[in-house]
C-alpha cells in the first residue's frame, strides 16, 4: 500500500500476451489426413507450449476426457503437456488426447480413487501439522507432515495412507513446522502484524481495492502502509480458515491509484490477468520479507492442517517464504496473477515449501476484477505510466508499499537486477 509518486520514467515489464488454444482444435478432426497416415502421426506429436497454454490445454482435456483424464502436469525441459489418462476399454481418448497435441501416459489411478484416498484422509487424519495435494507426476496423492507430528499422530497417520492401499499416496517429512507467514512486532501494518499485499484489484463496485491473505485480516480490519502510519485501507471480505485463504482490502479513498503490477523493488512486473496453476510451472513469489524467490508448482487443491485450522484448495510449491510474507503476490515471467501466499514450512536459507491461495478462486469469490478487466488496467504494459509523475500514487503489488521502504529492500533489488533471461527481466533466485 503506498501514496508515493510513481516517476514517469520508472522501468515496467510488459506482459507478454497468451495466445489461448482455441476448443476447435481440440474437437475437429484433421481435414488434411492423408490415406498413409502421415499427417495422423503429424498431429499426434506432443506441441511445444507456454506453461500458461498447458494449462488452458489441460482444462479443455479434462472435460473432453471425461473419467479417462487423470491429472496433468507442465514439463519444463520439453514444454509439453503431459496427460494422465486411465484408458479402460476405451482407447480412442488416447488418440484425442495426442491429437490435441498433450504427451499421454497410461496410469492406474483415476481422479475419483485419488479424490476419495484424499477424503479418508480428510476423515482419518485431519491432523495440524499435515498437508495433501494429488502429484500428476507420479499419479499419487503426496502426503506431508512436518516436524511436530510425532508419536501417535504419526502412527496414526501412516496407518490412515497405509489404508488407501498400494500405489494410492506417498508420505514425507518436512523439516519445519507449518505455519502461516504473518509477522508480528517489527513492522506494522495492522494490530502488530505484517502482510504483503498480493495483487491490486478493482472491487465490484468499481473501487480501488487489494487481496491478501485471509489470516491477515485476524490482526485487525484497519491497514496502514507505514509503520505507525494512518489507516488507507480497510478488509471487506476475508476467508480462513475454511475455502481458502484470502481478503479482499478496500483502499479508503477511492481516487487511489492501483496499478496493476508486481514491485521488484527497482522495476515492476506489469500483471494482465490471473491464471491457473499448472504442475510443473515455473512461478516467482514477492513478499516484504524476503523480495523475490522462484521454485515450480507441486500440486494442486492441496488440503493444509495448519494450527489455526484446515484450508483446503490450496497451490503446493518449492519456493521458500518467511514471516512477513504472508499474502504476497506468485506469479508468472509474462505477468499472470496464480497465488496468494498463504503458509508452509522451511526458510529462504535452508529452503521450505509454500501453500498459495489460487487468485482465480479469489476474485471470484469477491467479485473482482484484475488486469485488463481491474485496477490500473490502462498502466499495464506502458512505458510512461499513466498521468505520470503528476498522477497521484497508488499501492504496488507484492510489497510492504511504504514511502521509504518497499517491498524486499535492497534485498528485492539485487535479486531483480540481474541479468534479463527472454527478455522479462526476472531471473532464478537459488
């Protein structure tokens, strides 16, 4: 959250554009296949995609499938799509599937076994301290517990996945405890507590507003974006734990200005619009902690026991998070919103893994819009910002917003400013 002027000349990444795979060209047949078969085997070469095309690849399989599709995940060394798929009798859904250009792999569980092993663990081991997210990758459900589970609720857990049978789920240890990362004491924001802000939004009613994390919002509905500082924004709506883990936040004075854009500190990421997940994605976390961090996307509708309670729908990942950067913005090399950060276990130092709320969910839930659709849609992409140096400033995503003291600090800058890998100036962390 900031008030600061925006200078006319500061540094913006523009979004790349996402070509979306249009339905046609998954249902029509090939109009040039020939009587040897040729341009059949043409077509069932696997594409080279985007991650963010996968995933509107993997949406439109999913309901073309039917109970053959079994999960999907993004191969970032190939940049294919890779299919699960339980054939039964029927194998033309593999043909379609190639033919809509996604790698198939035959695999024993289907989504339903998957979704019910993930229920008799709901059931059975609704345990603090414990995490599970179906794996596409080895078309099992991954099941973690991190160091406080101990003793009986150890053997009870391992008894539960013991249950599900052979081949149904993996268990490990983590070596943190799990936990949410808001932060309390060294800087405040609200009721002794720091967040970061995720994503700036335009609310229903067309006000300027943000999203967060939901258990953000436990420390106090008023926010301010310095430490002391005047209230500028007030929750309107917050979910945890429960459906979720996130807030929408109203800035109190509806001409603030609300780019849509990720601060790095010395540049921002312009951001065009949320999008899904996909397994194996390659994503970036900003938080007022700990600046920028990377890792990949590990599963997905991820079920978290965390102390305060259950959250369910949550995006597992490697990157690491801290204390602090609670609510801070994950997203994509070409500017696309996927998550909100939400807890896990570990450090930036040793390494962890985190939970994210997916933005998707959450602006639906609260009816807002982001990107071209939301908040600061005409500054996205534009060299000069708009109104420029005269122009009133609003929060920047991804960060702590205060006047002097932006998200990540020096620490932010040096990890954004190296060199530009495919032009997007955002580079890997670890």
């Amino acid at each position: 959250m900031s008030h600061k002027r925006i200078p006319k000349r500061k540094a913006a990444i523009v979004a790349g554009s996402v070509v979306a795979l249009g339905a046609a060209a998954i249902l029509l047949p090939n109009a040039n296949a020939s009587q040897d078969g040729a341009s059949d085997d043409a077509a069932a070469a696997p594409k080279t995609l985007k991650a963010t095309d996968a995933s509107d690849l993997a949406s439109r399989l999913a309901g073309l499938l039917g109970d053959a599709f079994a999960g999907s995940y993004y191969d970032g060394d190939k940049q294919q799509l890779v299919v699960n798929v339980v054939p039964g009798d029927d194998n033309n859904v593999i043909v379609q599937a190639e033919k809509a250009g996604a790698a198939v792999r035959e695999v024993d569980n289907s989504m339903t076994e998957l979704a019910a092993g993930a229920q008799t663990l709901k059931a059975k081991a609704t345990i603090p301290g414990t995490s599970w997210a179906v794996d596409p990758r080895t078309n099992r459900i991954l099941v973690t517990a991190d160091s406080t589970v101990t003793g009986d609720k150890w053997e009870r857990l391992e008894s539960t996945v013991r249950s599900l049978g052979s081949g149904m789920a993996t268990i490990r240890k983590s070596a943190g405890t799990f936990k949410t990362f808001a932060s309390g004491g060294d800087a405040v924001f609200a009721g002794g507590s720091r967040c970061s802000l995720g994503f700036n939004v335009t609310a229903g009613d067309g006000s300027p507003a943000f999203l967060t994390a939901g258990h953000c919002a436990l420390a106090g509905d008023q926010w301010s974006d310095s430490q002391g500082g005047q209230p500028v924004a007030t929750v309107d709506q917050a979910v945890f734990p429960g459906a979720g883990d996130f807030a929408l936040v109203r800035y109190d004075d509806p001409a603030t200005r609300a780019p849509s854009e990720v601060n790095l500190g010395d540049r921002t990421v312009a951001i065009a619009r949320a999008a899904e997940a996909t397994v194996g994605q390659e994503v970036f976390r900003m938080g007022s902690t700990t600046g920028l961090a990377d890792g990949q996307v590990l599963g997905l509708n991820a079920t978290v026991n965390y102390p305060e309670g259950t959250v369910t729908g949550l995006i597992q990942t490697d990157v690491c998070a801290e204390p602090g950067d609670s609510g801070g913005s994950m997203f994509t090399r070409d500017g696309l919103a996927v998550g909100l950060t939400s807890g896990g276990s570990g450090d930036c130092t040793s390494g962890g893994e985190t939970f994210f709320q997916p933005v998707t969910t959450a602006l639906e839930a609260v009816g807002a819009t982001l990107g071209a659709g939301g908040a600061g849609a005409g500054d996205a992409g534009a060299g000069d910002q708009a109104g420029g140096e005269e122009a009133g400033a609003g929060a920047e995503a991804g960060g702590q917003g205060t006047g002097g003291d932006q998200a990540g600090g020096e620490e932010a800058g040096a990890g954004a400013g190296q060199d530009a890998e495919e032009g997007s100036g955002l580079t890997h962390t670890r």
